[in-house]
C-alpha cells in the first residue's frame, strides 16, 4: 500500500514540474513578445 501511495505521489509531483515549465516557458515567450513591440 505505501509504495502504491508514494508511486502515485511521484507521479503527481512530475506531472506537476512539467506543467510548471511549460508555464514558465509560456511567460517568457509573452514577456519577449511585449518586449517586441
């Protein structure tokens, strides 16, 4: 039972840290746009 909880923790917290980078990358692609202008 632990190791099902902490594989679906792992898991979560990946998916988190992807979604978290493709923000930040979202941001600065915004920032430079406004930049451009």
């Amino acid at each position: 039972m632990q190791s099902k909880l902490s594989k679906c923790i792992t898991h979560l917290s990946t998916r988190y840290i992807v979604l978290c980078k493709l923000l930040l990358i979202l941001i600065v692609n915004v920032k430079d746009d406004f930049h451009r202008q």
